[in-house]
C-alpha cells in the first residue's frame, strides 16, 4: 500500500512539472537548496568550526587584544573602539599580509610604573605593509623592519613622546608629532603635519626621497637641527621651521651617497641662533681620498623662497668642488669672508643683515649653582627649556669644595654627564628642580662626609635615585678613585694638589677630551698615593701643569715621560695649553671663564662648562680684567664659530674684546 500510494505521488508530480514550467524552476530550487542544507549541516557536524583567529576583521578594546590582533597574520582590519593602557616596555608585532589599523580618535598610550622617574617607552616592530588612520600613540617607538614595507600614518593620528625608526617607506600626512624623532633610510613623505619638539634624522640612498610638504616644525628634539641628512635625497615644499636652536636644516653629506636639498615654494625660518641651513662635509670629506671616493657631491637648489627672520647667515656652506649651491641672485646674495668660508643671505628677511661670522652666547646665571644648571641645559641642547627627555648621569660637587671636584671633569667625559653643585649639608633647591628634570638613573657625588653631607645624599636617594659616592680619606685618594672609574687610560695629567686649582681647571677639557685622569701631587709626597695606579695601567705619558713652583723637578722626574706646561702665572699656563693642544685655527667655541684670582670659588665656572667643550675644539680661557699677551696673541690666530661668556662679574671686559677683535 505504501508502495502504490509512492508510485501515485511520483505521477502526480511529474504531471504538475509538465503543466507548469514554473513549478519545475521552483522544484529544482528547492532540490538545489535542500541539497545545500543537507552539505552545510555535513560540514558543521563533520568539519571543525572557523577559528575565530581568522576573523579578517577584529575589534579591539583592551591590551590582551591589541597585542593579539597585531600579531594575528589572518586580521586586516584592527577596529580601537577605546583608549588602551600599556605597561612599560610592552613590546607588539605588527605580523600579516597588510593590515589596516582604525583608531576612531582613541588613544594607545604607555603608563608610566609609579615606582620609576621616567617612562620606559613601549615598541611596535612593523613586519608588514601597515596603515594607521586616526590613532594617537604616546610614548612608543616604532620600528619598521624591512626596506621593503611600508607604513603610512594618516588621518588625525599623534605619535606623541616616541618616535619612529624605519629601513621601508613611510608616509605621515595629517599627523601631529610631539616630541619626538623620525629616524630613517627609505622614502619618506611628511605631508600637511604639526611638529613640535621634533626631528627628522634622514640617511637616504641616491635613489630614495624626504619630502616635507605643507608642513609646520616647532621646535626641535635632541639633535642638531629638526631637519638633519647624511644623504638621499630632500624636497622641502611650503614648510615652517620656527624656534630651531642653533640650525633648520643641518647635513653633513656623504662622500659615498651624495645628498641633494631642493627647495620648492616657500621655506620659512624663524628663530634659528646660528646659520639657518649649514652644509658640511668636514667629518666626511677627506682631501686624500682618491677623486671616486669623494665626487659625490652636496648640493642644495634653490628654486623656491627663503623668508628668515633673524639676524644670522641663511646658509653656510663648507667650501669645496663637491659642495654646491644654485640660486637665484635676486633672491640670494652670496658672503665670502676673509677666512674663506662661504655663506648666503636670503634678500627675504625680517631682521637685521648679519654683520658678524662668529656667534655670541653667555651661560650667565643668578649664581653658581643656577650659571651651572644653564650650562647643563646648553649641554642637552635645551635651547626652550623643553622637549629633552634626561640625562643617564649627573655629577653632583659641593661649590664651595672645588679640591675635590679637580678631577671630575673626565669622568664627566666618560659619563656624558652634566655637573651640578649643592652646598654641604643641603642639596640646592635649584639643583634638585634641575635633577629633577634630567631624570637620571644614576648620580655620582665626589668627596666624602665633609664636601657632601650624608644629608644630602639621602635626598637624593628620596628621590627615587641611585647614588654613588666617589671619595677617598683625603683630596688625593678622592681623585685617585675618579681615576679609577676612567677605566683603561695611558696618559695623566699632574697638578698642585693645594694651589693647582686654576691649572686643573685649564687643563679639564683636554683631560675630557683624552680621558686623561687630573692627578693631583701634594707638595711633600709628591704622586705617591698614584705610584701603584700609574705603574698598573702602564702609563706612557705625564704633562705636568704648572712651573716648578707647583710641581718641583722632583717629582716630575719620577712620572713616565714628564712634559711640563706651565707659564708665569695660572693666565700664561692657560696659554701654553692652549698652545700645545689647540693647534687648529677653526675652533667650534671658546669659553671665557674668571681666573680665581679675586675669589678662588669663582673657577667652578670653568669646572662646570668643562662637559661642554669635548672633542677637542673649545677652549676654556680663564681671564682676569683682560688677556695676558700670550693668550691674546694666540686667540687673535683662531677661527672661532662661537664666543661665549661663562659666569658674569669679572670676564665682561675680555668677552668683548674678543667680539670685537673676531668681528674686524
């Protein structure tokens, strides 16, 4: 019966199909989606379900799925529906075949651990193509990987406190940066952006470009100009540089890439202290070197405006057959001064023309202890007092203790550290606002309980900072554990550990330069507390400063290969330094400090300003009301790019004097 009433329904069907084309479509419908139903549901209970790693598209909304997603290589699209907190030092990869992220305005940032002075950045390593659209990121370094990825940043995006280090392509447009630094060798276009306290660090090869179009910079961080090349190629279209410190633009050029500056539209410069634009091949460019080595040339072409505010030379350009500037005459007047250097000024200028190659600055304080912390700010660079992040070290001396802090010069060399003063049983309330700023790991304070009180050590430690105390029993033990950390050294130099302070202080920037240790010689024992160190370490040279007055035959003769330096008064030793180690007419600066003479504390000045006169081109001259006639006959052969007037109260008369001797 089953099987009749089968066979009825199968007629019945198939006469229907005939009489109605319509039902047969719906019929093979329904068999087509039946069939498909019956497939899905085979996959669903014989197939494991998709992994919900393979999303093509994932929304984020805290850490744990941030640092998922970016590393997910199946997710394109990364969609921040809120800001997110990172801890210190979170390190992120960015992994896949392209991905976009989406930041909808929100913020990712890294919380500074309450337990630290400063924040440990965190990284994002870009191993892949990337686009992030309006996303802020504060204190994050980025990292792109390969030459041959990509990254473009867009759309109301920030990089605020961090920066970006790429070998690919980048592009930024629309994008604020805050403090931070664009370090790079592939393409790279900045378009439309706000850059304050920011630099671009560009080392291209030939066939590589930096183009900064329609964009503003303010400011500049830790470097030497916002804008600095070593080569490759740069287009600067309608760009603003307004307070850059010393220099806009600043490139050294590459004998082996060549650099090539163009200048399109309108280039504005405000503020620069120095030439706006330098050109320089002197770390890169030797005379000896075969023609192929060095003919790749640095050029910069003029084919826009220059408007410059400012009192200084545009440009200046280091002189040679390799180094090239095209403009136009009506718009750029060309200066050869009678040293040979070549600068141009710009006929656009509000200002007055500069009259005068050679640069003044003065490092003059309330006091000591301020006079020291403006020379700690000059050594970071801190032209406005804002953007660099610390120093790793700061040496901490009693001002009024200046035998103990003899020899801190060359550990302040080795240490890249700035020296601060304090007073004996209570660290200086200017001090410790600029120790604060700095943010250091580590302080260092030379001389023991009766230069540097444990009072003042603990308020150091209160701070959250790690302090080492440099001292021995007495002030010759103290400068032989300086010594000490100067690590593998060949060469001292020797002073009267009682009256020798002047002739310290003349001799610091060469001890830094060399990483000499300041040795000091008591006038009974001579350098006894130094025989084993020095018979140790081997050393094969001994400059004795000062005549035999500060340092008898005696005790000289017993030192390895004694050279003595020395003239009839502490201003005529400064002289024969400056003599013997000063031998290049070009001199970066020359520091003009007090002697000592009407008050001995006065030559802390010169023991601060020693941490800015390292590499062995700036001078520390110590003078009284003027210069002894050695010091001016030698000073009047120099070239100097810069005087400056350290401390105030005494150095002004010679301040001048060499103004106006380095102006005619």
């Amino acid at each position: 019966m089953k099987k009749n009433n089968k066979n009825m329904w199968i007629i019945l069907s198939v006469a229907l199909i005939v009489a109605n084309p319509q039902i047969t479509r719906l019929s093979h419908a329904l068999e087509v989606n039946a069939n498909q139903a019956t497939l899905e549901k085979n996959i669903e209970e014989h197939v494991p379900q998709i992994s919900e790693d393979t999303k093509s598209e994932e929304v984020v909304t805290n850490k744990t799925e941030l640092i998922s997603a970016l590393k997910n290589e199946n997710i394109k699209i990364i969609d921040i529906k809120n800001d997110i907190d990172l801890p210190e030092s979170t390190i992120m990869y960015i992994k896949g075949n392209g991905k976009e992220i989406r930041g909808n305005g929100n913020e990712i940032r890294t919380v500074k651990n309450p337990e630290s002075d400063f924040v440990e950045s965190s990284r994002i390593y870009v191993e892949t193509d990337t686009k992030i659209d309006n996303l802020k990121l504060d204190e994050i370094q980025i990292r792109v990987e390969s030459y041959e990825i990509s990254l473009d940043i867009v759309n109301n995006s920030e990089i605020n406190n961090g920066g970006i280090l790429f070998w690919g392509d980048v592009t930024l447009e629309n994008v604020k940066v805050n403090n931070g630094s664009i370090y790079g060798y592939g393409n790279i276009v900045v378009d439309s952006n706000k850059m304050k306290n920011a630099t671009i660090t560009y080392i291209g090869k030939k066939d590589k470009t930096l183009k900064i179009i329609n964009t503003e910079m303010n400011g500049k961080w830790y470097s030497d100009a916002p804008i600095c090349s070593e080569s490759g190629n740069i287009e600067l279209e309608n760009v603003k540089i307004i307070n850059p410190g010393d220099h806009a633009i600043y490139t050294m050029g590459s004998k082996h890439l060549g650099t090539s500056i163009r200048i399109k539209g309108t280039l504005e410069i405000d503020g620069a202290k120095k030439d706006a634009i330098v050109l320089s091949r002197e770390y890169d460019y030797d005379p000896n070197n075969p023609p192929e080595v060095n003919k790749n040339t640095l050029e910069l072409h003029i084919d826009g405006d220059i408007k410059q505010k400012g009192d200084t030379y545009t440009i200046k350009a280091e002189k040679g057959i390799y180094t090239n500037v095209y403009y136009n005459e009506s718009k750029i007047k060309k200066v050869i001064d009678k040293w040979s250097y070549v600068y141009y000024s710009t006929k656009n200028r509000e200002g007055n023309e500069p009259q005068s190659i050679v640069h003044t600055n003065k490092l003059i304080g309330e006091d000591r202890y301020q006079t020291a912390i403006k020379i700690s700010k000059e050594r970071s660079g801190e032209a406005n007092y804002e953007g660099w992040r610390g120093a790793r070290n700061v040496i901490v001396v009693n001002s009024n203790s200046m035998v103990d802090a003899l020899s801190a010069a060359p550990f302040a060399w080795n240490k890249s550290a700035p020296i601060l003063l304090t007073e004996k049983n209570k660290l200086n309330s200017e001090t410790k606002k600029e120790i604060s700023r700095l943010r250091p790991d580590d302080i260092y304070v030379i001389g023991g309980e009766n230069s540097v009180s444990d009072a003042v050590i603990n308020e150091l430690k209160d701070m959250g900072i790690n302090v080492e105390r440099i001292s021995g029993n007495d002030r010759y033990e103290t400068s032989l554990e300086i010594a000490k950390k100067l690590g593998r050294v060949s060469e001292i130099a020797v002073v009267n550990g009682v009256k020798g302070i002047p002739d310290a202080v003349s001799i610091a920037p060469v001890a830094a330069d060399k990483n000499m240790p300041i040795v000091l010689a008591s006038p009974n024992e001579g350098t006894k507390v130094f025989d084993q160190y020095i018979k140790e370490n081997y050393i094969t040279k001994s400059y004795i400063i000062g005549k035999e007055a500060a340092i008898s035959n005696e005790i000289a003769n017993k030192l390895p290969n004694p050279e003595r330096l020395g003239g009839i008064d502490r201003n005529d030793t400064n002289a024969v330094i400056l003599e013997k180690f000063y031998t290049d007419e070009k001199l970066n600066n020359i520091f003009i400090v007090k002697d000592g003479m009407k008050k001995q504390d006065d030559l802390i000045d010169a023991l601060a300003v020693s941490t800015l006169t390292f590499y062995g081109t700036s001078p520390v001259v110590i003078v009284g009301n003027d210069l002894s006639n050695k010091q001016e006959s030698l000073l009047s052969k120099k070239h100097p790019m810069e005087i400056t007037q350290v401390g105030g109260n005494g150095n002004e008369n010679v301040f001048n004097k060499l103004v106006n001797m380095f102006k005619n």
